[in-house]
C-alpha cells in the first residue's frame, strides 16, 4: 500500500461516504411498511365501501371485480403487457377515490361504477406503462362528454397532488399507510415493503 508523508502533499484518504439511507443516533426514524397487493386491494375496497355509505348492498369485492375486469380486458386485447394492480399504483388509486369519490353524492352503484372506472382511467394515464389507453373498458354509461367532464375536475384539483405523490417519497408512504389503515388482513403473499427515513 502507498505510504502518505506529512508534507508530501498527500494525506489520509476520506473516510468512504456512509451508506445510503443511513443516519446518526438521534436522527428521524426509519419507516418500514408492508403490504401485499391483494391486503391493499381490499383496504381499497373497504375504503369505497364506506366512503359510499348510501349503497347498502356494496359489497368491496364489487370494487375489486371492477378494477380486475378492466385490468383483464386490458391484457387479453393486447393493450398492457402486464397487469397494472401492484401496490404502488393501488395507493395511486386511493389518492384518486379519497378526492373524487363523495359518498353523499352516489346514489347508485352504476353511478359508484363510473365514477370509479373515471378514477382507474386516470390512474392507468398517470402510472400505466402504454402511452394510451381505450376508453372503452372504462366506459359504463352512454354519455362520453360525463365521463371527459369527470376526469377534467379530477385533474384540475388534483393535479399537484399526482405529481406530488411520484416525487415525494414521504407523502407516498402517509398514503400508503393511510390506505392500508382502511383495511385489516393479508394474505402472506407478494409482500411490498417501503423503508423511508423520516
């Protein structure tokens, strides 16, 4: 090993940079949260459920059969090479429903359903990995202008929030979180885990 004289104009090597993500004692905890995709498809049905509080007979698994349909008819026509539904975009989703959807607004489940495919549009347009997508399979009612109107009020509220949220690593875990505390259970499988500093 070279051998460094004082004077030499050469001293001690920098010691190397601490690894990423780590900190002193006494610095901001370190947030780990899990959760599989099936466990947050839930919460996100239980969430829609009881944001929804006029539809007595919703069930989450309503929700759940929605957003798989539109994911397979997506697939099975060559639209995505594969599927969108992973926790990620499930929080994407939630952020979504938690702005868009007004339970005293709902009187239907038809009119739960547009709404709800108008925020899994917008969703697979924001995080999908296609450039575009078809109208159709989100497409419940025969009025196309409703559906444009729906997704332009979404938009312009909630615009600095869908940037916000691929940005900002903290306000995607508060989410996270938050979505997860709508539901309890798991099924073990494909769990997802976030570690962040605060």
């Amino acid at each position: 090993p070279q051998e460094l004289h004082p004077g030499s104009g050469g001293g001690k090597p920098p010691p190397p940079p601490p690894p990423a993500g780590s900190r002193p004692p006494g610095s901001p905890r370190r947030v780990v949260v899990q959760a599989s995709t099936g466990e947050l498809l839930r919460c996100l049905g239980d969430f829609v459920c009881r944001r929804c509080y006029r539809l007595k007979e919703l069930s989450p698994g309503e929700l759940i059969s929605w957003f798989r349909s539109v994911d397979r008819s997506l697939l099975l026509q060559g639209w995505q090479d594969q599927g969108f539904i992973t926790p990620a975009n499930l929080v994407f989703v939630y952020l979504l429903c938690r702005e868009a959807l007004r339970g005293e607004d709902i009187g239907s489940q038809a009119e739960l359903q547009a709404a709800f495919l108008t925020c899994l549009y917008l969703a697979y347009s924001y995080m999908g990995n296609e450039i575009s997508y078809p109208l159709k399979p989100f497409l419940v009612e025969g009025d196309k202008g409703r559906f444009w109107e729906r997704c332009l009020g979404i938009i312009q509220r909630l615009s600095a929030k869908m940037l916000r949220i691929n940005a900002d690593p903290h306000y995607f875990t508060q989410l996270f979180q938050d979505l997860k505390s709508e539901g309890e259970g798991g099924d073990g499988s494909k769990h997802w885990t976030i570690s962040l500093d605060r």
